[in-house]
C-alpha cells in the first residue's frame, strides 16, 4: 500500500484522477459497482475512496399501538469492498472511518481489520446523524469530533492501542484524511470556528484533507490561501460532483449547504430535460477541473454516486 501523500508526492505536480464510491444496499451485489469502477480504470486512479454508512433507525407500529425502533443498516459492505478493489485493480482503497454509530472499541476492531489487510489509507469522519433524526449523538463511549477520532489512528501509529497501556504492541501506519468545508460546515458558527476544528484536526496528526464539493472554484481557492495563513501545509484535495439533473439545483445547495453559481444555474434553468442538464454539468465540472489544475489542485477527486458515464467524459477532456 502506498500513503495518499506518497502518491501526490510522486505525482510530483501532474494533477491525479480519484474517485469516491459507494456501497451497494444489502441484498445487491458487487458486479454492478466493479462493473462501474471499470471503465474509469483507463485514467489510473491511485486511490479510490469507499463510503461507510452508520446505522439507520426505521419506527413500526405494533398491535398494541406502540411503536417499535428497529435498527438497520442499509449499505454494508465497505471492507470487503476495500479488498475487492485492492486485489482486482490493484489500487489503494481508502475507506471512510466514522464516529457516528460506533464506540471507541468497535472502531479500534475496525481499524485492526484494515491493518491486517495492509489498508494503510483512511479517510477519518464524524459522520452524519443517524436517520431519520437530524441532530448528531455520538454512542455511548464514542466520539463526538472527527478530531478525536483522528487522535485515536494516530495514537496507533505509535503503537497506543485502548486498555493496553502496559502491554508492547506493533504501530499501524495510517495516513490519515480529513473532510473540510470550503463554505464552511453548516454546524459551524462562523468561518474562524470552522478553521479552528479544522486545525484541531492536522494538529492531531492529519496528512491530508479532501473537501466538501462545491461548483464554484472561488470557494476552494479561498478556502486554501485561509489554510495556508492559518499554518495548515498538508495537501487539500477539491472534492467535485458534476450535475446531473435539474432538480440538483434545488437539492444540492439544500443537502450540502453549497452555493451555486449564477452562471450555472442559467444554464441549468434553460435545458429542456435532464439530458440536456446533465451536459451542462459535465461541461462546467470539465472548467472547474481545468481552472483547479491551473491553479495547482493535486488531485481531481470525484463523488460518483454509484455512476460512471459522467465522470467518463470529464475525464477523458482533462486527463
């Protein structure tokens, strides 16, 4: 396995194509999404990033009128997923590590898995509030920060495991990522408070940090020149997804808290179906790229979605 800031190092400059994908839901399997990570092989991606999904929590009512909380979790999958990537393409997988749905334990069982397997990459997060409730609570002996959690890979990389203090155990070798927010987190107060959580994290041993998306390239490279003032020097990686249909204009800045150009709206507000929309999508994330390339982005990181004939034609005008 080689780290993430190994291959941006050995890039040395030339912008690198990845990817995020994402579990298939139980009872699928894996065909469909290899059958999709396939064709984007052709751009040699060094890495490809694996979503992990926390718990969700469904209501049914009972005969007796009451209501019973099941728990379930819909997209499984993810270590697997990282091995079958490894061994069929022969690229470093970097699963997603989460604070929400899991206690300290269970993420230190979850990090020894990767580390057995030779998965050296992870990319560390709080994690989204379990549905359907919108407010984030960690588990009982979990993590509420993303900072925390980054603290604990990197206490393994020193060979500190939990409830082992006196006994001699070999280090992991983690290179960790982090999320970022070029328009901040929504959570957060203001844009000091987010820069200062971010921080929190690098200070705690993060090598590198891969952003939010976002469609207007301004937002990323304000967000870096901060990062570089506040003494943050790892790499930052732009986090793009094209759009793909007109109702995107409503449910993107809504889901992620983004801003979306006036430009790009136009042009989406124009197009007859969602065809013609995808186009526009494609045609504006091919500038992104190329303006972020100019700019000196290390890598050209795309959330997939499960989809690959989008990412394709980008890929092929940039790469």
């Amino acid at each position: 396995m080689t780290k993430i800031t190994e291959h941006i190092k050995a890039a040395n400059g030339k912008p690198i194509f990845s990817i995020e994908v994402i579990p298939p839901i139980k009872g699928d399997n894996l065909k469909s999404l290899l059958d999709n990570i396939e064709p984007l092989m052709e751009f040699k991606p060094p890495f490809i990033d694996v979503t992990y999904h926390r718990e969700e929590y469904i209501e049914r009512p009972l005969p007796d009128g009451t209501i019973q909380k099941i728990v379930t979790r819909k997209r499984p999958g993810t270590v697997g997923i990282c091995s079958a990537i490894m061994h069929r393409f022969g690229v470093d997988p970097v699963p997603h590590v989460l604070c929400g749905g899991f206690s300290r334990e269970e993420t230190e069982d979850f990090l020894i898995d990767l580390h057995y397997l030779g998965i050296d990459n992870a990319l560390v997060l709080r994690g989204d509030p379990a549905k359907p409730f919108s407010t984030f609570k960690a588990k009982e002996n979990g993590y509420s920060y993303a900072s925390e959690l980054v603290e604990q890979v990197a206490n393994m990389n020193k060979g500190i495991y939990l409830h082992e203090e006196d006994t001699a155990l070999a280090p992991s070798n983690f290179c960790i990522g982090v999320a970022a927010y070029p328009e901040k987190h929504f959570e957060a107060v203001d844009h000091d408070i987010d820069f200062q959580y971010l921080k929190q994290k690098i200070d705690k041993g993060a090598d590198y940090i891969v952003t939010q998306m976002f469609f207007d390239n301004a937002k990323y490279l304000s967000f870096v020149e901060r990062c570089r003032q506040e003494g943050i020097t790892v790499p930052i990686i732009p986090g793009l997804k094209p759009l793909s249909t007109r109702k995107h204009l409503q449910i993107l800045p809504k889901l992620f808290h983004l801003h979306m150009p006036e430009d790009l709206v136009r042009a989406v507000e124009a197009c007859e179906n969602d065809q013609q929309a995808r186009q526009v999508g494609v045609e504006w994330c091919i500038q992104q790229c190329r303006e972020l390339i100019e700019a000196g982005a290390p890598v050209m990181h795309f959330y997939t979605m499960g989809k690959s004939d989008n990412i394709m034609k980008i890929a092929r005008e940039v790469f």
